[in-house]
C-alpha cells in the first residue's frame, strides 16, 4: 500500500465486538492509522469507541469506499466470507482473526492469500505469533510431529472440573466471565481448535489438509466429568484439549480430542486460558506459548497485522508441497501424548 507518511491508512472494520472495540481503543493512539468506518448489525445500540456517530454504519459499501485496508471481526462464515470476498474484489487488503472462515473456506481465498493480500496472525493463539512461526522459520525445521491446546475456554473449564465443579456449572461460569459465548459449542465441541489447527496444518505440513477430515476426527470435552479429570490428577497429570498433527500411515494426520498428560508436560503448565504449541522437528524443538484469547490480546496482534498491511507487506505464504512425512523411527520416541491418551480422558470422553 505504501501510503506517504504524512497521510493516514484509512481502516475499514467489519465487526465492533470485543476484539473490534478493543482494536478501535488501540486506533486512538495512532496518528498513521485512522478507523474511518464500522460495520454493525445494529447502528443504534450503543458503542464505547471515539466518534461512533461518524464511524458506525450498517452499509458495507460504505465501509468499502472509505477504507485503504479492512480489518474483519465479525465471526461466522458465509457472511464474514461475502464481505472479504467484497474487499478483496476491490483491491482492498485484508485483516482477519476469523480461524472458522479461513478453514472452511481456504480454497476460496487462497488466491488472496498467494498474492500476499491476507493476514491472519490473530486468528491462531491470539497474541503469541504462531502464524508467523509455522509459515517463517519452522519451515525450515523439517516437521516431526505438532501438538498444541488452542482454546481458552476448554482450559478455563476444565481447570473448574480439576476443582470438583460440575461440568454445566463449569460451563456457565465460563459463559458469566466472559470465556465462553451465550452458545459454548463450538468451543466445548473442539472445532475452535481444530479450526485453528487447521490453519497450522496447512501453513506447516501440507496445503492439502483436509478440513473435512480433520473435522470428523475432533472430539471436545461435553463428557468429561470432575472424576475422569480428577483421576488423571492422582499422579500429577492433568487433562486438555490438545490438536495435533502427526504421521501416519505415510501421510500427516490431524485430531484434535481430550488427552491426558503427565506431570510436568510442557502443555499442561500455564494459566488458564493460555494457548501454547509444541512443534518438534528434525532441527529440534520448538515451544511457542501466549495468550490464547482476550480482547486486548488478540486486538493486539490484528494491529500488527494492520501495520504490515498498511506498509504493503504481504500476508503469511502459502506451502507449495507437503512436507516430507517421517518414518516410524523418527517418531517412536516422540509419542508421548498418543500414548498417554489411552489410559484416562481420551478413552472416556
């Protein structure tokens, strides 16, 4: 884009929930960046942004026509997808945080993403930098294996499960604070994660993973109980959502589902809602963690995508060819979280 440092980037934002009133509180201290317009649902209900009389519309042309990059934070899918699909038509940039559109709907915008024109750092672990992790330099750290727990509120609930709390309870405490949404299946179910690990997979092994696959091969965390979780506590281990991308049967293989890990497992350490990722290859291993939800953070990292597309810096690259899929020796080692799964949640979820 290269705009001429005396003017401001004009941002079009589709979307003012809690990542995009957060994303417009950090606006305000910019004087390069400036949020022109807002698309919402509902223009009369209230907004805790500067100038929301200006700003707020219900006209996506409008937000189009008045903006040198757009920033969409609406959730969803087929709608999320029309409105990228309109800006991308117009020459337009684009930020997302939006894991669900960009798995279900990959193929669509590769396109746009080969030619640079997308980000997306903020859709995977929020504020810790994943996305530019698996499409930089671990590129060049031949793959072994992925393992990763990708959502806060499985985590959150699950901690109150460790704690002896019911499982609706624990649900609805989530809902109370702010962790889970009025509807916590698409958390609870694994298909946040495995939307987000989705994304990795095809950034880091193969361009060709399947979402339809890996879909069919996710199990949340609806059946646990305070006992299965307690149980895996008795000898210091602990149980989480984990997604993890492996080799098997001569091709990579993603699942996401409920396992149990040991004591001391770098996966099961952290806070609560923290998102952390393991990617172990032939040049050694790698551990990524960080914030894994939150207003604040994940506005955070669509801001640092908004200044890269501002400055015309391309989007994360594409894979051109799968990446070579280990022996079984290269593995056997390095199975731990497989092989811990058996005898606790995993079987029982």
């Amino acid at each position: 884009m290269n705009q001429a440092s005396s003017a401001p980037v004009r941002v079009g934002l589709l979307g003012l929930g809690t990542v995009g009133t957060a994303l417009a509180d950090l606006l305000r201290f910019r004087s390069d960046l400036i949020l022109e317009r807002a698309l919402v649902r509902d223009a009369s209900k209230p907004r805790r942004i500067v100038r929301p009389d200006e700003v707020v519309t219900t006209d996506l042309d409008e937000v189009l026509d008045r903006s040198d990059v757009v920033v969409e934070l609406m959730g969803g899918v087929d709608r999320a997808y029309a409105a990228v699909d309109a800006a991308l038509a117009r020459g337009r940039p684009v930020v997302t945080a939006n894991k669900a559109l960009l798995a279900e709907r990959w193929d669509d915008l590769a396109p746009a993403m080969r030619d640079g024109r997308l980000h997306f750092e903020a859709s995977v672990m929020a504020g810790a930098p994943v996305i530019g992790a698996v499409a930089g330099s671990l590129r060049g750290n031949a793959p072994i294996e992925i393992h990763a727990v990708l959502n806060g509120t499985c985590g959150f609930v699950l901690s109150r499960l460790e704690q002896g709390v019911p499982y609706a309870a624990a649900v609805a405490e989530a809902q109370r604070l702010g962790y889970a949404e009025a509807d916590p299946t698409l958390d609870v179910s694994g298909l946040d994660a495995a939307h987000k690990l989705f994304v990795i997979g095809r950034l880091a092994v193969d361009p060709q993973l399947s979402w339809a696959a890996l879909r069919d091969a996710t199990r949340g965390i609806e059946r646990l109980t305070p006992g299965i979780v307690q149980e895996a506590m008795e000898d210091g281990g602990r149980v989480q959502l984990v997604g993890s991308i492996v080799p098997a049967d001569g091709r990579w293989h993603a699942t996401v589902r409920p396992v149990y890990l040991p004591a001391g497992h770098p996966l099961a350490l952290g806070e609560e809602t923290r998102a952390s990722m393991i990617y172990r290859g032939a040049g050694g291993e790698a551990f990524l963690a960080g914030p894994g939800a939150g207003g604040i953070e994940t506005a955070s990292a669509v801001l640092g995508d908004l200044l890269a597309a501002a400055a015309g810096r391309p989007g994360p690259s594409l894979l051109d060819r799968a990446a070579p899929v280990p022996t079984t020796a290269q593995v056997e080692d390095l199975g731990e979280l497989e092989a811990a799964a058996a005898p606790g949640a995993s079987d029982r979820a």
